[in-house]
C-alpha cells in the first residue's frame, strides 16, 4: 500500500483524518503496532493501557513516539464518467487551492465526506452547491457546465454503466425499498418518482428522463426477455405516489407483468421486521458467460459492484430478503387489494 503523508502523533493529537480512513500505525523503529480503518484501538506495549485512534485523533496514554501512515488518495480517471471528470477537476483545483477536503467543506459548507464522494465520482452536488464550488475555486464556470451537462444525460451519470450490464443479463433479482422497478414503471409514476428525485430540472429534461426510462422496458418484451424477480418492500406499495389513481394504475401494471413467465412478484411485508437491505435497493445481474455484479442505490446514489467476493455478500443479503418475503400467492393478492383500496379512493 503507498501512502500520502506520514503523521508523528508523539502524545498530542496531530493527525486529522476522516472516519472510515485506512490507517497503519507504527512504533519506533518501523515495528508494526496494528493497522484498520478509523476510529479502531492498538496496543500500547510500554505501559499495557491502549490508545484508540477516532477519525485520526489518539486517545490515551500516549508516551512513546507513533506514526501514522495515510494512504495516497485513490485514483481517478475521469474518462470513465462525466461525475468521474467533474471530481478529477474538483480535485484538481482544490488541491491548487491548498485546502483539504474538510477546509473546503467548511467553506460550502457541506460535510467533508461529501465532497471525497464528489471528487470520487460517487456523487454529483446538488447544483446550487456545484455554484458554490465554482466560485470558491475560481473554476471560471467550468465546474457548472460539467454539472449541467450531467443533468441533460437521460440517465444519471452512475447509472449509464449499470443500463448496459442490464441489457446484457439473463437473469435480474431485485429488493426495492423505496419504489416499483424502473423496468415495471407506468408513464405517470415515473414522472413523479424522477421529479421529485430531482426537483431542479425542467419540464423538457424529465420528459427526457422519463421517456429513457420507458424505453428500457423493450427488455421484457424480447422473445427471450431476461428473468425479473422484484421483491417489494411493503412501503413501495403503500406510498401513494402521484394520488391513488396513478398509484391504482401503476398497481395493475404490476399484476400484468406478474402474470408474464419469466417475471416474479413477491411482497415484503412490514411484519416481517429488520433485514439486510434496509439501508436501499439491491439488484443482482447473472449472465451467460460473465460473474454477476450487485447494483445498489439508495437516495441519490448508485454502485456498480463487481468484486466478486463483495457481489458474493450481496447475495447473500438479496436471498435473505427474498427467503423473508410472502410467497407470490399472498402477495398477488395483497397488491391486488391495495389496487381496489386505491381505486375506491380515486372514484
């Protein structure tokens, strides 16, 4: 592992790292005393007590001389999305500045590990904070135009490799936490679902997003369409997105889908308590001749996982899901009775 910078912490707290940072600690010597990501203890072998090191800063009875080793940051390569490019220059110019990633934050302000996502390409800012950034930077604009180029793309920059590996699988295993599945969408619920994601855009660009995302559900009505299996949290069914009438409409074209072959419908039912995917959406992607990847969202985000050791865990948290959920019969029938609950409220 390459690090950045060495830090002496030799009885004052010197070193300012954000939780979640990998950290090697040292003694005198060179002799390797622990290693693990922020906030985590190691021993101190001189007088037996233990120092902790939380979000970079050491606690303890702290006698001798550590260091402290900091990996290099991680590298980007901003051919690989517009958000990848907008957080190379991000980086670019904050490193100009000579601030740190928690000096800029605070000038925003916004959360430091907010803007290591930006410059990651994890994340892309809300407009209005992109503004800000522009003019702290003296980017000249730069920083603006890539975000609104960003936000004319049909889909979100985090996205778009996601819609390729999907057009390729044979086989999507789906737990949505918070809405019905994009491929499963009516007209009317994706509008309200991408306007209220992203209230900023304008009525041309979420016809845009919206007719991209219709455009997807050609998948299913392949002569081999791939196998959907979409497990529905409770909540997403009992959301009235749009108003009862959209949500009714929306319901049956569910029950539709879900009388096709090759796609399943199952409900997760609040009864069924805490679970592995509470923090989002999970799909998992098989193919022919390929490993699967995870594709998790959860507010504003989205990652593509193709780690196999990290899709191997998802999985698993995908089938713990899926094993926790009401069988179809059951839950046909309880998204037909929320339909007729809905159609009552619309008449």
């Amino acid at each position: 592992m390459g690090f950045e910078r060495v830090v002496q912490l030799d009885g004052q707290p010197s070193c300012d790292l954000p939780e979640g940072d990998e950290i090697g600690v040292s003694g005198h010597g060179g002799t390797s005393v622990g290693a693990g990501v922020a906030p985590f203890s190691f021993p101190y072998p001189a007088s037996g007590s233990g120092a902790t090191l939380t979000s970079g800063i050491v606690f303890g009875d702290v006698e001798r001389k550590w260091v402290a080793t900091v990996p290099a940051p991680k590298g980007l390569d901003p051919s690989a999305s517009l958000a990848a490019l907008y957080g190379a220059k991000l980086r670019k110019l904050r490193i100009r500045a000579g601030w740190t990633q928690r000096e800029l934050g605070d000038k925003v302000p916004i959360a430091h590990s907010r803007i290591a996502q930006f410059e990651l390409g994890k994340e892309v800012p809300h407009p209005k904070v992109s503004d800000r950034l522009d003019e702290l930077l003296g980017a000249g604009g730069d920083l603006k135009d890539l975000r609104e180029a960003i936000e004319k793309a049909p889909y979100v920059d985090w996205a778009v490799k996601y819609i390729e590996y999907e057009a390729k699988a044979i086989a999507m295993h789906k737990y949505l936490s918070q809405s019905i599945p994009g491929l499963l969408q009516i007209e009317a619920y994706a509008r309200e679902v991408i306007g209220h994601a992203q209230p900023w855009l304008t009525a041309v660009e979420i016809d845009l997003k919206v007719a991209a995302r219709l455009d997807r559900q050609k998948l299913l009505a392949r002569s081999d369409p791939p196998l959907l299996w979409a497990v529905l949290d409770e909540a997403v069914l009992r959301r009235p997105v749009g108003g009862p009438a959209v949500m009714r409409e929306q319901l049956l074209r569910v029950l539709e889908a879900a009388r096709k072959p090759k796609v399943e419908v199952q409900v997760l039912p609040f009864s069924a308590g805490g679970h592995a995917s509470m923090g989002g959406s999970l799909t998992m992607l098989s193919f022919k001749a390929r490993p699967d990847v995870a594709y998790l969202e959860g507010g504003a985000l989205g990652e593509l996982v193709r780690d196999r050791a990290t899709v191997a865990r998802h999985s698993h948290w995908y089938h713990s899901v899926h094993a926790m959920a009401l069988p179809m019969g059951p839950s046909v029938k309880l998204i037909e009775q929320l339909a007729e609950d809905y159609g009552k409220c619309a008449s």
